[in-house]
C-alpha cells in the first residue's frame, strides 16, 4: 500500500559534515513521500515550497528518536528529534511534542523492515566534534543508551512486527542487563500523562463506591499517589484525605483549558456533532482538541436560514507567527477564551455567534472501571432491575442501577447455558480488561442461580441494530471512526494475548456520545450448545470465520482479524448479512475456495484495501490489530 505524503515546516540544524562548517539552523519543509524525505526551502509569504535542499532515502534510515533539548535552547528548539541514516545523525526540531511523535511513529512505521536498524543511540546532540551524552569524539561511535520503547509503544510495535517477519539475533548489548546508562534524564522530556506527584483535575464528581475510594469533587484538584492499576489510582486531596481514584474521572491540567465547559478535550469531530445534532440549538458549540496535533478546533452547530437539520461548521483555531489565536483574520486574541468570548458576541464569519455551550461533561460522568477498588463479587441486594434490554445465548440481559445510582447491564445467565464454574474462574482476568472500546465487566453474582454478570451499560444498545436502523446518512468519517474504536479495543485485546472469537456487529455496543465498545470477549467458550460452539452448528458464526477456522477451529488473533474485516464490512453496508444468498455449508465451501465479499457502495477503494488484508488467505499475512489501528487513523487524519 503507497503511504501518503506527510508535509510539515521543521527547523533542521545544518549537518557539520565538516568539523569546521558552522552550525546554524533553518526553517525547512519536510516531505516524507514513499522512499524519501525531501527537505525545501520555503517562502512563509507565498506559502510555497522553493528549491530542494536535501533528502535521505528512507531505506538508508537506521533509527529515528527524539533528542534531550540544547541547555538554554530558545522555544522553538523544544521537541527536537533526530533521523540516523549512514551520514549520521539529522536533526529537526518540531513545533509540539505531539507533531514530533506523529513523525517519528510515520518513519519508524516505513522504515521497520530495514535492515541495519540501530539498537543503541545517543540521546544528546552530536556538537563541534564530540557526543554531548557520551563525550565520545568519534561520530560513528556507538550509540549509549539502548532504544527506548516507551514512547507510545511505538518502538515495541515495529519490534513485535519484526519479530513476526525474522526472528533477529539478539545483540550482545540486549543480552546483558543495560546498566550503566549516563547519568542523563530520559530522552522523553514530555511524558504522556500524569505521573505519580502530578495534579489532576476531577472532571466529574465520582462518590466512593468502596470503603478504600476517595471522592471526587467536580473541578477541584487532586495529588497523583501511586497508579500501580492503571485503572485505579491512589491519590490524595487538598484535606490529606487518600484514596483510589478511577483514573478516567480526572484529567491532567496541560493547557488550562480544562476548567472550560466548553472545552471538550478528547472529543473528536463526529462525537462532536453527534452531540451537537442531539441537543439540536442554533449557535450550539464546543471546543475540542484537533485532529493536528497541538491544534484546536471550534465546532459550531447552525440552524440558520430556517433549516430543521442543521449543518455543523468546524473552524480550525489558527495562530499568528507572535502566538495570537484567530479564527476569522483580523480579530486576533491573545488567548483561546479571550478569542471564544469574543465569538460568543459577534459570528464574525463564522456560520453563527456561538451561543451555547454544548458539552458531554455535565453529567454524564463516564464508567469507572468497576464498582470500586478490588471489587468484583457483587451483593445482588445491591442491584435493581429496571427493564429488559433484550435475549441472548444466555438469557434475558436487563439494565438496572447498582446502588440506586449507577448504571449497569445485567445479563441473567439461564441455568444450563454455560459453564459456570470455569466462566467465574476466567471473569477474574476478564476484570483485569479495560479499556475504552471494551465493554467493561464489572463483577459478577455466584451466590446464587441464575448467576448474573454485571457489565457497562450502553445506552445506544447493539450496533447491528444500531446500523440498521438509528443510522441515518452517516459521513464517511463517522464510519472510520466507528471502525477505529472497534481496532482499538481489538488492539488491547490483542496486546493482552486474549482471543474473542465471536467478533462481529451484534458483539459491539454503541455509547450515548456514539463511541463504539466492544463485548462478549471470550465468552463464546463458556457457551454449553453445541449448534452455537460446534462449526457445523447452526449458530456458530461462519460468515464471520477464515478457512483456518471452519476447517480446523483454529483460533487466533488473526481470527478475529478476520472476523474484524466481515464487522467493518457490516458498518459500511449498514448492517447487511454477509453473503446475504448464501447458506453455511456454500460459505465454508466458497470461502475457503476464495470468495471474498464485496466493495460496499460507501466504502471507498482504500477502505476496502484495509477490510481485504484482513480475509488473506494465510493467517500469518494478516496484519495486525495495532497495524489496522494505525492505517485506520492514518486515513482518518487525511479526510479531516
Ligand atoms: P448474549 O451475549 O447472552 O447472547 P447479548 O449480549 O446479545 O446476549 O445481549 C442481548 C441484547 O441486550 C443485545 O442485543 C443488546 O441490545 C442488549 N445488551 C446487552 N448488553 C448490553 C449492555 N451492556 N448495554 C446495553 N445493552 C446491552
Ligand atoms: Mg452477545
């Protein structure tokens, strides 16, 4: 598949090829194109690229990482980062730490099969002859510090995939324990979220569900103790008090835009006017965090002209060269509430005044990751019944509140239905799941029969149902993104070595702010009948299963990819039955003599590339989850 060009003005230091050639430093635009980066000169004025001043293959490319900043560097020289290549090292400096990752993670991305990648690098700058980290003074020596592989998992995604490709003989370094590191700071300067010291901000109130919980309190702030759990983080108040947290409740203040209403931080476009269409107000809008990295967008809903449907504007927050944000030219603002107070009086060519704030945050606080610290046996005197959501393999599945107050899904496991004692054993480990594309389990009821399994509860119920009959005239964004949770949730899975197995549109939930969860993990292994667990069964799911599957029940994580090619090819004809004409055993003949199903009206030839991968005839030539999730975003991010 041709990766797409990538374009972005980056400050690069000239190379001193010569010990003698002075150092200066200069704005260049960079193109990463399909076997090269290119590097021009630019006209700011006429926003153009001139002559072209350099370029590196990119199979030349050993190692691509960022670099610890010059003492004193000025602003613009924050997030620099360099590209090793068998002249040595290129430096470039990045405007945000977020740019600089999306560069580094697009290079490591098409550079991870090439042959002599590097292990080891130096995390300080090479400068008039000698290594800054090291002190060395040769350029060619060896790098002092082994690779990291915390920066957003990047470095482990090409190492895994390399792992799969050939198997590469390990380095003398990598056999010993790394110990004698320079005594320098890490080479991550800016670390992804809080830390263990850090404040954060409580975005929701969140009332102790266990006797070890702390409360929250809507916008006060909160001391960062220990996140051991990932999930549950122990933290103190501004009265001493401490206790655990659901890490999902607070936010890390990075930007101070946080105590806006309007501000909307990880809301992306189609959630946006998902929510703006629902409240349905003419000058309804937010501000959320945009697709650019270090950008923001403004979302505005409009009604004018009388329309009952509404259109939704997004308008990109640009800033001057002296840091003044503007979204109409000439009003400039020195800040982002100076600029949306001004809005909020005059449209000033945006499609409307922005007259209310729409905002996901008031009171719909988000599923902590349980019913409190450690907890996972459910008293069944604590749960009410409310109504009945619908009937599956293992009966009524109801949704009820825990504790008068909290939200769940029931599901009332009919007796006979399923293993129970194994199903109990393995619902520990299912706890231990959690992420924000997975439907999260939150204990279970054994004492008595039926037992219950007590989950998340989805308001927008089942996306099959969901596609076939809510959905009306969705953007082709709003598709993607329906499919990029689903890769996301599938991609932890996979992360996790957890296997679902019955992965398709009628295992996937649908969020009240329209984000797409995934359920029913692994649970098809608990289910006692044999038309649904046998693949002659009636009920198995063979127009969701690769030949492997049908022929030998070979599971896997390239299984489910299967099956996730056959979901997103649901979510592009709104929930059609796969092979529609065909009955099971023509599939299993058919499918394992290569039929595949056809391109979707509404998938363009790009999507249909990435659902295709997914049905390769040989398990091992399937991506990935974690490769989907990346080309899923890397598409997402060309259409906005
Ligand atoms: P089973 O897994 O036992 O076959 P399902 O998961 O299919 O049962 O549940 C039956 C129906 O109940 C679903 O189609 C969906 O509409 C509804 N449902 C199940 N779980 C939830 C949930 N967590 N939140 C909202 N609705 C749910
Ligand atoms: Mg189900």
């Amino acid at each position: 598949m041709s990766e797409r060009n990538l374009e972005q003005l980056f400050i690069k230091r000239s190379q001193q090829k010569k010990k003698t050639s002075p150092l200066n430093y200069k704005e260049r635009l960079f193109v990463l194109s399909d076997d090269k980066i290119s590097y021009y000169d630019y006209d700011p004025e006429k926003g153009k690229k001139k002559s072209l001043k350099g370029s590196i293959e990119l199979e030349k490319i050993k190692c691509v990482e960022t670099v610890i900043p010059e003492d004193n560097s000025p602003p613009e020289r924050q997030f620099p980062f360099q590209i090793i290549y068998d002249e040595g090292p290129l430096y470039v400096f990045s405007k945000s730490d977020d740019i600089r990752k999306l560069w580094i993670r697009k290079i490591r991305h098409v550079v991870r099969f090439n042959k002599d990648l590097m292990h080891k690098y130096h995390p300080r700058f090479w400068e008039d002859g000698i290594w800054r980290c090291c002190q060395q003074a040769v350029k060619q020596a060896m790098g002092c510090r082994v690779l990291e592989t915390r920066n957003g998992g990047f470095a482990n995604r090409s190492e895994r995939h390399r792992k799969s490709q050939k198997p590469l003989p390990p380095t003398p370094e990598e056999e010993k324990p790394s110990r004698p590191l320079p005594p320098q700071p890490p080479p991550q300067p800016q670390q992804q979220g809080p830390c263990p010291g850090s404040t954060v901000i409580a975005e929701y109130s969140y009332p102790p569900m266990a006797p070890t919980d702390l409360e929250l309190r809507k916008d006060e702030e909160y001391t960062i103790l220990e996140m051991s759990d990932a999930n549950w983080w122990k933290a103190r108040d501004k009265y001493g008090k401490e206790g655990y947290i659901p890490a999902n409740y607070v936010t890390e203040a990075t930007n101070g835009l946080e105590k806006f209403e309007w501000y909307c931080k990880n809301m992306n476009r189609s959630q946006a006017e998902h929510l703006m269409r629902t409240e349905n107000k003419d000058g309804g809008f937010l501000v959320r965090d945009s697709s650019k990295a270090g950008k923001y967008t403004v979302s505005v809903f409009s009604k004018a002209g009388g329309e009952t449907v509404g259109m939704c504007k997004h308008y990109n927050i640009c800033t001057t060269s002296q840091g003044q944000f503007y979204l109409a030219q000439s009003h400039n603002f020195s800040s982002i509430p100076d600029l949306i107070n001004y809005h909020q009086h005059n449209s000033a060519g945006l499609v409307s005044r922005l007259k209310h704030f729409v905002s996901n945050r008031a009171d719909s606080a988000p599923s902590p990751f349980g019913l409190g610290y450690g907890v996972w046996e459910i008293d069944p005197t604590h749960l009410t019944f409310i109504k009945e959501l619908g009937c599956g393999q293992f009966g009524v599945v109801k949704y009820g509140k825990w504790q008068g107050q909290h939200d769940v899904a029931i599901k009332m496991i009919k007796e006979g239905s399923m293993s129970e004692l194994d199903f109990i054993e393995e619902a520990k480990v299912m706890m231990k799941l959690r992420h924000q594309n997975l439907v999260q389990l939150y204990g279970v009821c054994t004492t008595q029969r039926p037992i219950y399994i007590v989950t998340e509860f989805l308001s927008n119920g089942c996306l099959l149902t969901y596609l076939r009959e809510t959905l009306k005239g969705p953007t082709p964004i709003h598709l993607l993104e329906m499919c990029k949770d689903v890769t996301e949730g599938m991609a932890y899975l996979e992360s996790q070595q957890f296997i679902h197995r019955d992965l398709a549109a009628r295992n996937c939930l649908v969020a009240a702010n329209g984000d797409i969860k995934v359920t029913d993990f692994g649970l098809s292994r608990y289910v006692l009948d044999d038309e649904y667990t046998s693949s002659a069964g009636t009920k198995f799911p063979v127009r969701w299963s690769p030949p492997e599957v049908l022929l030998y029940c070979k599971f896997s994580s390239k299984s489910d990819i299967w099956a996730y090619g056959v979901l997103m090819w649901e979510i592009y004809t709104l929930g059609k039955m796969p092979y529609e004409r065909l009955n099971n055993s023509e599939i299993v003949d058919k499918v394992s003599t290569g039929l595949r199903l056809y391109r979707p009206q509404l998938a363009n030839e790009r999507v249909y590339s990435i659902m295709s991968t997914c049905w390769r005839e040989k398990a091992e030539e399937r991506p990935t989850f974690e490769e989907l999730a990346s080309n899923v975003q890397d598409l997402l991010y060309e259409m906005q």
